[in-house]
C-alpha cells in the first residue's frame, strides 16, 4: 500500500504545485491586472489538492504505527493478514484504470500545457495578456473580437463543468459513490454496485472527453489557417482546466472514501452487511466488454485529437487566414521548425512519461 500510495502523494503534489507556480506567475508577469478566474481557478484546485495531501500524509503515518504497535505488541489481531489484503485492495480499487490514466489524463495533461504555451506567447506574438486569460484577437484581426477564457457566459461554464464531469467521473470511488446513492435510493453506502448503473456513468465521462474532438474539427472547418488564433484556444483552455479541477476533486473524493474504509479496517469493524465489493468481500463492478471497447476507442480518438491541436498549433503560428498577411501574428519565416517541435514535444514527453509511470505502478 505505502509504494501505491507514493504515486498518489506524487499526482496530488503535482496538482498542487502546478496550480500555485501558475498564480505566482500570473501576479508576477501582470501589466493590466490579473482576472479574476485566475486565482478562482488556481484555488479550486489547490484547495482540494492540499487537503488531499495532508489527509494521504496521515493515513500512512496511521498505517505505520498501527504497524509498529504491531510489532512492539506481536498482537496479530490488529492487523491480520486479511485486514492487510483488504487496505492493499482498497488501494488499488480506488485508483482510476490503466485506460483513464493513459488514454484521458495524460492527453488532457498535455492539452493544458499546450495551451497555456500558447497563451504565455500572447504578448510576445499574439498582441495578449495572459494574466487576464487573454489569447488575442480571434483569427489574428487587428482590433478584431478579443479571443479571452474564462467570460461570464453560459458556454464558459458549459465547457468547463464538461472538463469537471470527464475527470471526476473516472475515479471508482466517484462512480462508486454515485452508483450506490441511485441503487440502494441513499441507503447502505457499502451495498454492492449496480453494473448497469455504473457502465452508463463510465460511459458519461468518456462523453464529457467528446468536446476537445469537437472543438478541433470545428475549427479546422472554420479557421484551419488561423487555428492557432482561433476560439479552439480559449474553449479548450476552458474545458482543460476543467479537467484539472474534476482531478483534483475526484482525487479529493476518493481520499475521503479510502480513509472512512481505512478506518474500518484499522478498527477491525467488518460487520457482513458493513462490508462491500470496495473491501473484496462482495462481487467488484464489471465494465460489459463493449463498455470498455468504447472507452478504448473514444480514449485514443482523444488521444489523437490532442496531437493533432499540437501540430496545427505549430504549422499555423504565423499564419492568417485565407492566406491574408495583415494579421497580427503573420511572418515571413512561414512555419515555424522550432515552435512545431515544441508543439509536439509537450504530448510526447507527458504522455509517455504517464504511460510509463502506469505501467511501472501496474508490475509493482
């Protein structure tokens, strides 16, 4: 359990830093003010994350003097050979799967660090500010409408709380949760789960991972040769912190279910009827064959879709629409070798790195 969880503790720390680095950098580099969704964001994924951390922290410490008293006592009972199935179960019973990690954090990851390249070039190429989450103006018109993330509009939250929804509801403990509130009508929390129930909630995030695709080939109708100016950068910035956010509270969530189950086990209350698929006493959620193709496919398909963002992000750098040279971020150097590569890089490097953390996690 303790080489599970430094995984955990290294995911949540990295949300945490991450989030801060960017507030510090906003006040830092800020000429006109900073937006205010820039500290409202940043908190609402530090917030949980932080707690998360702490909460993590104290379990281990938990589990390791419960181990030495153990130990000091040779008292078998407190921590039988059972109870130590069950934490090293609930561990990995609480962890999103292999695909969710590969295929849907990581290319998510990797979208939000595009982006936000993207829009720390603003004012050096794009006439932005991107302490006011301010891309430039759309298709790169001069004076044109200002491309900015994160407006009091309806579709600003729209595409956001998409991003929340397609995280969140990759974590078992979220899906378990939810699936044991509409099956057992609020009753009995540790009730085995309803299969049906939680296919259709799996089968909602991967949905809510639809809007990225979406956002990509309207553009590439639309705007293919001012893409890198185009409403793709505020939308998808929108949706991807919204992602991070659904991260950071899934991961929040399933602290919160993995210490009240810990406790159980420490305490050695394993009542039949307390117990559920969470502690291996009861049958586990299965995902129907065809519910896991589709989230294989539509995962790769997002895969593919992040990948595709970062080379037009590159190839369409200084370039305008309907081959004009009056846009604001229009050169004579064409495509950029350097800015492509960098584009292509930021996927590479994450995806991979995350693909092969999961996998190394997966032979441990």
């Amino acid at each position: 359990i303790m080489s599970h969880d430094v995984c955990w503790l290294f995911s949540t720390a990295l949300l945490l830093v991450g989030s801060l680095t960017l507030l510090i950098l906003a006040y830092a580099f800020e000429d006109n003010g900073v937006a205010t969704a820039v500290p409202v964001l940043t908190l609402l994924v530090a917030i949980p994350s932080l707690v998360s951390l702490v909460l993590q922290v104290r379990m281990n410490r938990q589990v390791k003097q419960q181990n030495l008293l153990t130990d000091e006592e040779h008292d078998s009972t407190l921590l039988a050979l059972d109870s130590e199935k069950k934490l090293d179960l609930l561990t990995a019973g609480l962890r999103p799967t292999s695909t969710s990690v590969s295929l849907y954090f990581g290319p998510a990851l990797s979208l939000v660090v595009v982006i936000l390249v993207r829009l720390a070039a603003s004012p050096f190429n794009f006439e932005g500010d991107p302490s006011n989450l301010d891309f430039g103006p759309k298709n790169g018109i001069e004076n044109g409408e200002p491309n900015i993330a994160f407006t009091n509009e309806f579709n600003t939250y729209g595409h956001c709380l998409q991003g929340v929804l397609g995280a969140m509801l990759a974590f078992p403990a979220v899906s378990g949760v939810l699936t044991q509130l509409f099956t057992c009508k609020f009753r009995e929390y540790w009730q085995s789960c309803n299969n049906h129930v939680w296919n259709l909630i799996k089968v909602t995030a991967v949905f809510m991972c639809i809007y990225p695709t979406y956002n990509l080939t309207k553009r590439l109708i639309r705007t293919s040769e001012s893409f890198a100016t185009s409403s793709f950068c505020n939308n998808g910035l929108e949706w991807a912190v919204g992602f991070m956010i659904g991260l950071a509270l899934g991961d929040f969530i399933s602290i919160v279910v993995k210490r009240s189950a810990l406790n159980q086990i420490l305490d050695q209350k394993f009542a039949q009827e307390g117990e559920s698929w969470l502690l291996g006493t009861q049958e586990p959620p299965k995902y129907q064959p065809r519910v896991n193709g589709f989230i294989c496919i539509m995962g790769i398909v997002f895969l593919i879709t992040v990948f595709a963002a970062s080379v037009f992000f590159g190839l369409s750098w200084h370039s305008c629409p309907n081959g004009e040279v009056d846009c604001v971020n229009y050169s004579d150097e064409g495509i950029s070798a350097e800015v492509l590569a960098v584009m292509l890089i930021i996927p590479i490097v994450i995806v991979s790195v995350v693909s092969c953390g999961e996998c190394m996690r997966l032979r441990k």
